[in-house]
C-alpha cells in the first residue's frame, strides 16, 4: 500500500514564494514556464524522456492534508493567508510537453507548464526531480537496448539506488526499452513483467548445490533460471541438467569473463543435449560491455547498477525557467534571466521536429509573443513534439498507467529509428540532430 | 501524509528464493549475512556510513498487505503456503551495524543480518538500497564539508534526482556533515533545519527587480537573502541595500565565475555600509570547487546535483552476502562463494578500529567459527565498530528520529578526526587506512 502526497517533495522557496507573491499579488499572474537542459551529457548523441506519467499521478495526489499545514504553519515558512490558499489547492493549469519515449535534444522545450505564478511555483521542484531522474534512466537504457540489439534487456538495478528511485527506475527503463524488471513494486504499481529466480545465497543456504538445484527446480519447475556460477561453472551446469534434463529453462552466469565463460557454458550445455536452455548474464553490465557481449553466445541480459545511475550520467540537468507572464498592464510579456551563462530564451515556445533526408533532421524551438506564435504554421512534415497532458486542470489519463508505458516503449523505438543512424553511436560526439532556435 | 509498507520494495527473487526455501525447508536455518563493499570508489579515501536509522524505519513498516499477498498469487510469485507464512510476517532477528557518520572500508561489515534464512533474504534488497544511496550520499557530502572548513553547507539537490530519494539525500546529507536542506519533506520527517527564500523566477514575474525585491523583504524581513544575479549583478546588490538598508540578511549568487563575483559583492557590500549582510553561493557545487572558494569572502554554500549524485559515485557498490549458516546437523557453519573476482571471506565478522600513533591506523576484521569468535578478546584501545540495532526482532529506537541524526552528524566529524589526516585529502589516492581480515 502507498499512500502520500508529493506536495511537500520539494524545496522551501516555492512555499516562501508563493507567499511574498500572495501577499503582493503577482501570486495570480498568468505565467509559462518550460523546463529544457541547456546541454546532453558529454558525448551523448540524445536522451529520452520519461516520467511525465508519474508527473501526472504525482498531481492528482498534490494537496496539503492538517499534517503538512501544522509543519508550514510551525515552522513559519508562510503566513496565515497563504496557508488558507493552499488548504484547498488543486492545479487548475495546463501542461504540454514531449511524448514519453521521445528523443530530446538541448533547449527544447520538454514540458511547458502554464497557470498563475502560484501554482506553477509549486510544482517546480517535483517536476524536475521526477523529469531528471526518469530520463536520466531511460537515456541509459536506450542506448543499451541498440547495444544490445535484439536481445531483451531486464532491469535488476533496484539494490543500488534508493529504494523509491528504484521503482521509478524500472518504469523508466521499460520506457527506454527494457523488457522487465525484478523490482515488485514497480511491476505491481506499473504493470510491468516481473523477473528473477535465485541469487548465490540460496545455493549456499544447501548443503550442496545440487540440494539447492532439486530445490528451486522442485519449487519453480523446470523452466526456472538456476545461477551456476557458485562454486565451479562447469561442475554447476552439469549438475543443473542432470538435476532438470535437457529442458532446463535457463542458467545465469553473474561473475568473470562473461564473453569466454558465456561460450564455454554454451558448448557445454550442447554438448549434453540442452540445446534450448538459455543463457543470462547479469555482472556490472553497461552499453559498451552489452555491445563487446554482441558475438557471444547470450540469451538476455540483466542490467543493474549502471543502468540505475544513468551509466555516468545520473540527471539530465533540467530547469524549471518562467519565460513569459503577465504584466503590471494585464498583456502577456516575454521574460528571460540574464545570467552569466545561464541565460535564458523569452517566450513561450512551439517545438517540432523536421526529417528531411535523415541527415538533415532538425529539432525546430519556435519563440515569440502569443500572436506571433498564432499565426505561425509549421511546413508540412514537421512532427509537432508537444502533446497535451493537462487541460485547465483536466488530466489526460490516456497518458497514465501501464498502457501508456507500453506506447511509450514503442514509441521509443520508433522515434530512434526516425533519426540519422548516428544517433546510435556509442562514440562520443554531437547530439545527433542540431536544435535550431527561431525567435519571431 | 506518508504511509506505505517497503515489503515489495524489493527484488522479485527474495520472493522465489523464499518459497523454495519454505517448501525444503532451509527457510528456517539460521543465518548470518553481512552487507560490505569490495572497493571505494576511485581514489576516495573513506567513505560514511548511512541509512541505517532510515532501515530501522522500514523495519516498522515491513509488512504485507491484502493488495500485496494478492499482486504475488496473481503474478504466481509465491505458492499458497508461502502466502500463508508472508500474512503475519516481522522479522524476529539482529542486526548489528557500524554507526551512522562511521567511516567505512572496503571488506569491512557495515551491517550484520542474523535471522533465519527466509526472513534475512527478505530484507536484502531494501537494505541495500538504502544503504548504497544514503553512504553515496552522506561520503560525498563529507568530503565537501572537509572542503568548506567551517563554511555551512546546504542542501539544494533535490531536484536533480529522484523525488523520494531527494528526501534520503537530505537526511544523508546532514549525516554527512551538512547544516540542513531545502527539502521541506526532510524537514518535516527528520526534524531538519530548512532553508530557502526565492528563485529568479520570483524577479521575473515581478515587472522590476525593485519590486520584487521589495516584495520578498515585505514577506520575509531585512534578514532574507536576497537572490542578485537575474540580470546585472552589481545594480542588484545596489538595489537590495536601498530597499532592505544595511542591515540585509543575505545575498545569493548563482551563476559565473563565484570567487571574483563574491569579491566584488562583497566590496561592493561594504562600501554601501552592509558589512554583516552575508554572501551565499550555490553553482553547481562539488567539493573540488569548495575547495578554490576557501579564500573567497563566502559564507555559506548551497550545493545541489553533485551532493545527491554523490560526486561522482552514485552507489556504494555495498553486497549483502551469507557467510554463516546451519547446517543439515544442526551445527553453524561458515559458507562462501567462490565465483571469479567475488569470492567471499567465510563465516561472521567482528570489526575492530585500532589508533596507533595515527599513522599505523587500522581497520580489524575478524572471522571464524562461533566457538573461535567468542573466545577471542580485542586488545585495548581498539574500538568495536558494530553497535546493536535490532535484537531478536526488538528495535533499539536511540537510533531513529531527529537526535540519532545529530549524533550521526557529531560522530562523523569526531570519526573523521581521529583518522590520518590523508583521509581528508581530495587527492586520489588509497584507503586511508587498511583493512586486515584474520580468520582465526
């Protein structure tokens, strides 16, 4: 059972915020912000997004119960009006954003939240902890699902991450195009397929392998995964098939030169008749060993620490910038920061993606006032990127649940595919397609 | 409002491993595991230890509820029998651990499971979990606090990872050494100071930066900090000792190079009469960057991804792996895994810390059977480095909750006192003591 409320997920400035601006009035002004990263990890050729379903039951369950307003209210963080404006806090904005499972590029657009400064305020902090994580997991997994071409990828990452991460990492891989995960509340919650048999322990818990192998053939049959890499490979995988026979489901191997002792178990697992038994191999596995694994002789792979922590790149980096609000006068102005290398762009933004001839594919960042943006028409071709996930408060709940994330595993496929081949390169280099930034 | 059970946060096969067990009956052996790291991370010379008061929490909650028993007959996880004994599931064994804020070392057991074989296996990814994210966590932000000297530091990362582990992060951060966090859900569970005044969103939406920072010192008083960096830094800190006086609190930079601009704020700060108002710096932080700041006039920084991302190194690479067990006799008995690169040292651990002179430091550990194990006696002065958490299924609650918190931070800083002073070096380098394994 889960049950919380994200609405104090976040950082303290929101609240301080939000009560500084109750109080002057600009807490109802009519706002945009949009959140983007300003780079890709180095030498990373693209990334996926993923998260904004969570984002999306996160607000359904964002209110303050007595709890929370008791903690504000002790803890002076903001004032007594601002606590009666929060005690019936609902999101009544709207937000529009990429398609879980899409490729994404510097400065564009990936969520673009509207509503009055207050609400939008809240939400910051949430939205990018769930956005930064999620993708930085589901770029992860993309690039080890090409690396490891048609071979099913399954999460078993769970153990080196927080414990909450590692639900949200399972979502997020499948979202990247893996198939599975060991992680139980992630399939319970998501839907997702569920995997695993046995680790070394309970091989040690017997008084012989052997004891251990009746065990788990006993209590999961035949068509069980039995991890033979204990004691001695070799002795084990004779063990497993006579204690199975040759319709051994699988054996996993979890520690040495994969490549060689993947090859050494084939041979020998032919060589005593069970030639369907299937081969995993799980150890501190990442893209460039997934793609050293491709002559191998290997069935699947389970993939643990370096897809929970992004292989290097454990955030994409995201923020959470206001680029346009209303004014003193009521009319709807572009606004940007200034900073030293952090400057932003003014305006809302329309994003699309254009394919002409694969190697010159675009992302195209569109920028201007409301009226500008009104009247401009993408050329035909161009893919528009932004879907609508919140209409006024309305939550589309066809992005939500598993189905959603079943769209979004193919749809990933499908958008990768789209791009020039490169894209695909474990070499480091250039994002894959150029972003182009058009100010009307 | 928080309530959830961590009963499924866990890898599927603790589940499959279970039942087998149940059905042959090894379940109900007795059993030692201990959870350790084979390395640091590269180059780092110690890492701290945390999350265990946050194990015991999840202890507490550790149960299984009609919905999950469902999820695991539907999915045909566990037979019927197993659901049976799952029902009322607690775990009725000992744990004994290292201390919270204790530096650890490779090889060294930082928690000691001893239970029966069913209810250990349980516990083994959630323990994991947390202990590999929250040491990441709570050794990177010892090394920043090392490099901030008697700076505060503060916690920002929220956003730039997991929303749940955003609340770990902060909790470890304070473990580590830091003075408290933005994190408002930390605060409000962990009893953590909190920090935070506004973004440059809050200037943004304001029609002058004038106005704004009017605004924030009408909610918020003189004593706020005061973010000056969203357009021209120097006309900023102009503006905010002419609307607040000299007597402002704060101000914050954000972004651009932090030494030369915290020079000219703060010459610009005296000159203008505001010699106590005080200068915050929070730039994509880690403790390399802490360390070039030390003789800019800085007083406190906030520090976001590379603290939640542990600077670095994500995880922990913390095991948990059987080294005692029952035998079919009745008779304890040390087991091991021989598998290639991750053989285990046989049989439970003590653990020891010897001072001698500083320099001839060590961490002991020492194996054996029972019998061997009880009679022997340390020499004096070294230190027992495992303290009692859980006894035969009782929790000792002195280390949950606010207080064990601030003794975690205390001990670490008294922990890491004691060390060779190479410990505190951000050179790479070798552990900075060794560990020396006995088995007597």
């Amino acid at each position: 059972m889960v049950d919380y409320s994200p609405a104090l997920m976040t950082d303290m400035y929101e609240y301080t915020m939000l009560d500084a601006a109750l109080k002057d009035g600009t807490a109802n002004r009519p706002c945009v912000f949009e959140i983007f990263t300003r780079h890709l990890p180095e030498g990373r050729r693209y990334g996926v997004l993923a998260g904004t379903g969570r984002i999306l039951d996160a607000l359904e369950h964002f209110h303050l119960d007595d709890e929370d307003l008791a903690f504000l209210a002790d803890r002076k963080i903001v004032s007594k009006e601002t606590l009666d404006w929060l005690k019936d806090f609902h999101f009544t904005g709207s937000i529009k954003g990429y398609r879980e499972g899409e490729m994404f590029f510097p400065n564009s657009p990936v969520l673009q939240v509207e509503g009055t400064f207050g609400e939008c305020t809240l939400l910051e902090t949430l939205l990018l902890s769930i956005l930064n994580y999620d993708s930085a997991v589901a770029s992860a997994a993309s690039r080890m699902v090409s690396a490891a071409k048609d071979r099913p990828c399954m999460d078993m990452g769970g153990r080196r991450t927080n414990e909450w991460a590692a639900v949200a990492a399972a979502r997020a891989a499948v979202v990247g195009g893996f198939q599975g995960t060991a992680n139980l509340l992630a399939a319970q919650l998501y839907g997702l397929k569920a995997i695993g048999t046995a680790a070394h322990c309970f091989t040690l818990v017997h008084d012989s392998e052997r004891e251990a192998f009746e065990s788990q053939i006993n209590a999961l049959g035949k068509g069980t995964t039995l991890l033979v890499d204990t004691y001695n490979i070799e002795e084990a995988v004779k063990t497993a098939v006579e204690v199975a026979g040759p319709d051994l489901g699988g054996v996993r191997i979890d520690s040495g030169d994969l490549a060689a002792m993947a090859q050494r178990v084939r041979n020998e697992l032919d060589a005593l008749g069970a030639t369907s038994t299937t081969i995993t191999v799980t150890n501190d596995l990442d893209e460039y060993a997934l793609a050293a694994l491709q002559t191998a002789p290997v069935d699947s792979y389970g993939v643990g620490t370096m897809l929970v922590t992004g292989s290097g790149a454990p955030t994409c980096a995201m923020v959470y910038k206001l680029t346009e609000r209303e004014n003193a006068n009521g009319v709807m102005e572009p606004v940007a920061k200034k900073s030293k290398d952090k400057a932003t762009v003014p305006g809302r933004k329309l994003a699309y993606r254009s394919y002409e001839y694969n190697l010159a594919d675009c992302e195209h960042v569109i920028s201007g006032s409301e009226s500008k943006l009104a009247d401009f028409h993408a050329p035909e071709g161009w893919k528009d990127l932004l879907v609508q996930y919140v209409d006024h408060g309305e939550i589309n709940h066809e992005h939500q649940g598993h189905d959603a994330i079943v769209n979004a595993h193919n749809y990933r496929a499908k958008a990768l595919a789209e791009l020039p081949i490169t894209a695909q390169s474990l070499m480091k280099g250039d994002p894959a397609i150029p972003t182009e930034t058009t100010v009307l």
